[in-house]
C-alpha cells in the first residue's frame, strides 16, 4: 500500500475548456499536484457518450493536453494521459458493468438532465459512471477532486468498489472519496447563474468564458453578464443574487480571500458594472500567461506526444496488473 495518497481526477475534451473547469478542477489539481501520488486523465471515451464530430474531438483532446501543461501540470510531478491510450479502462468498464445493477444508473441526475437534453440517448451516455468508477478504482485511488456537479458519480463508485469487495470477499479496492474545493465548486454560467457554467453550452453567447477566448470576447461576456435590479455586493443566498454571488465566487476562487476581503475589495465599486468589469480583468490576466505557454507547447506537436507517451505507459503500469488481478479474482484465464 503507497503512503502518500493517490488523486485521480478526469477532464473531457468535449468543448472549450472553460473557466468553470479551472476553478472547479484545474486550479486545484495543479496546487496539490507535489503532495500526493496524481492521475490527470483526458477522459476521451467518456466523451463519445454523446456525438462527436471526430476531427474535432482529435483536436481538442490534444488541445486539452496542452492546456492542462500550460495551466501547470507538471509531467515530472503526476501522470498526464489519455484515457484511450490506456486499454485497462474500457475493459475494467466492462468488468463493472456485470456487477453494477441498472437502478444505480438510472438514479444519476446527470444522465437524467443531459439525456432529456438528446433526440436519441447513446447506452455510454447511461453507462459512462461506471467508466468513471472504473478509471478511479483501478488506480486505487483515495481521493478525486472534482467540481460538486460530479460528486453523485464519485459516490456511485465507492459503491461499485464496494460491493465489488463483498461480493469477492476481499478488501480488492480502495473506496474513494470525492474532494470537493471549498471554493470554486460550482462556477455557473454568466447568461443565467442557476445553469452550471459547462464547455457543451460555450457555444451559447455570454453563458461561459473560455481559457482561449479572446480578451475582449471575455469583458464582453463579463459586461453582459446577469445579475438583477439591486446594488449590493456582497455574497448571499437569496436566489436573485444568485448573478452577483457567482461574480463574487469567481473572484474569491482565484484570489483565494475569505468572503469578506472579498466584500471589501468591492467596497468602493460604483454598482454591478464595476464588479463585473474588475472580475472580468482578474479572469484575463490570469489566463494570459497560460495562453501563452498554450501557444508554445501547441508549436511543438512531437513533444507534446512524447508526454502524452510516457504518461500512458506510467498508467500502463499501475492500471493493467490491476485488471488482470481483477480478472482473476472474476473468473477469468488470462492468457499464458
Ligand atoms: N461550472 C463548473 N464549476 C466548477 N467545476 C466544474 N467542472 C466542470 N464545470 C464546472 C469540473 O471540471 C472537471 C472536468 O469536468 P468534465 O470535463 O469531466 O465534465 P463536466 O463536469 O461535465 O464539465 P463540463 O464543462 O460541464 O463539460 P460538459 O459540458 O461536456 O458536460 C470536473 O471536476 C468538474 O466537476
């Protein structure tokens, strides 16, 4: 059993990674990164749970791995892959599969909120938790950080471990926890602050602010950003101010002060269009060196692969005695 403990976290590349996604994920996994034993994963089947346009999901799947670089993961200091290059994950997926009952599945809300979202709903979309416990637990994972819109699919993990371990009669798994940042856990979008910020909306003008969006774009979504008729700044949770509590949350998660230096930092604002022009330069200035660093790690397609490389055979390595164990433990010859 490792001492330090081990985090897994996963990121989809399935649309512009958005400002809800470094402050709900990426800002923290990068700040802990030295502490723990770290998987940061592209999660790029779970993408495929609703269609992809395949050119594109390339694209941004290697976008994504730049950018986690750029925003400061560290190669030397976790494991950076892409879940595809690692074949353990589907096929412990398919383990799980057999011993997860479908009443488990059924009661995530997410499946629930994005399948009345589709014409026609995919089996992966319905299925894709038991991917994710699968992606967790074969890491042996204790931790996973992640935005408090993913701590149903966390929990429905721990039970996957568990009752993996009872019905085997042995302590296989360690059962993770969910980690949720105190700050930060749910960004929501600047069009209407009661819809979770997400990177499949960012397609909508003003919903979501995107780490490669053009500095002018971001003001532009800031300035239009909702809030409501009043001139208090300052955090509440009277469901009207649920526009201003974002733009005040998004502030205090990147500068990290307690909510009232945050308050008074806004003391001597002249209303809301104040606020959100000051919360928009914060955001601006704090992506533009990681767009930058973006730029050049992008210019060198080759390394960028041999990262990408590495990572997955470190993953290889941890994820795949593990399956093979856990086919043993199922039944399963392996191969000679
Ligand atoms: N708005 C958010 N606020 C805080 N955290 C967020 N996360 C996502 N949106 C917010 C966190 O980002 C991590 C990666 O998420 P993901 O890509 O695996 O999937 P997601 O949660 O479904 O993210 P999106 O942006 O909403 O993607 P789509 O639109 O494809 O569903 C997770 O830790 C998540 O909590």
């Amino acid at each position: 059993m490792n001492e330090k403990r081990v985090v897994f976290s996963g990121i989809q590349p399935s649309g512009d990674f958005t400002l809800g996604n470094y402050l709900g994920a990426v800002q923290n996994w990068v700040r802990d990164q030295a502490e723990k034993i770290n998987y940061f994963c592209i999660v790029d089947l779970h993408t495929l749970t609703v269609p992809q346009d395949p050119v594109q999901l390339r694209e941004r799947t290697r976008s994504l791995a730049a950018i986690l670089l750029a925003a400061g993961i560290d190669p030397d200091k976790c494991t950076l892959f892409i879940q595809s290059h690692v074949t353990a994950h589907a096929e412990a997926s398919w383990l799980l599969n057999c011993i997860t009952p479908l009443g488990w599945l059924y009661r995530m809300t997410q499946f629930k909120d994005k399948s009345q979202k589709q014409e026609s709903v995919l089996t992966g979309l319905l299925d894709y938790p038991v991917l994710m416990a699968g992606d967790i637990i074969l890491y042996d994972a204790h931790e996973v950080p992640v935005g408090d819109d993913q701590k149903q699919h966390v929990e429905l993990a721990r039970d996957i471990a568990q009752r993996f371990n009872h019905l085997y009669e042995q302590p296989f798994f360690v059962v993770p926890e969910p980690f949720i940042p105190k700050v930060g856990a749910r960004v929501m979008g600047l069009d209407n602050p009661s819809n979770k910020m997400s990177k499949s909306f960012a397609h909508i003008r003003g919903h979501a602010v995107g780490l490669l969006d053009d500095p002018k774009e971001i003001m532009r979504s800031f300035k239009r950003a909702k809030t409501d008729s009043g001139n208090d700044i300052i955090f509440s949770d009277e469901p009207e101010k649920a526009g201003v509590n974002n733009l005040l949350g998004i502030y205090r998660s990147i500068t990290q002060k307690t909510k009232e230096a945050v308050e008074a930092d806004f003391a001597d604002a002249r209303g809301y269009g104040d606020l959100k022009v000051r919360v928009g330069e914060l955001v601006i200035e704090t992506f533009a060196p990681i767009k930058a660093r973006y730029e050049s790690i992008m210019a060198d397609p080759a390394e960028l692969d041999k990262l990408l490389a590495r990572g997955a055979d470190q993953a290889r390595q941890v994820a795949q005695p593990k399956l093979d164990q856990m086919k043993e433990i199922m039944g399963l010859v392996l191969p000679r």
